[in-house]
C-alpha cells in the first residue's frame, strides 16, 4: 500500500484522517499520489 505524500516527500496523515472520517480533503493538488487516499477510503477497521 502507498502512503499519501507530498511533492516535497512528507507524509500526508491529516488528509489520511479527513479520508477515513468521510471529510473532503483539502489541498489535493499538493500530494504526489493523491490517489493513494483511496486506499483508506474503504478500510473498516479504520472507520470506528
């Protein structure tokens, strides 16, 4: 699994957070691989 990061290469936990909790990410344009979000989306042992 890819981890969300930024073009500068730092991790991006806080849009990781507002992914599992269903909040719109702000600042997409930012990351590297936005795409990597979707991998949080739909993990249900991280939506408690």
């Amino acid at each position: 699994a890819d981890i969300p990061r930024t073009k500068s290469g730092k991790i991006v936990e806080l849009a990781v957070r507002d992914v599992v909790h269903g909040r719109p990410v702000k600042n997409q344009e930012a990351l590297a691989n936005p795409e990597a979000l979707a991998l949080f989306a739909d993990l249900p042992d991280l939506q408690r």
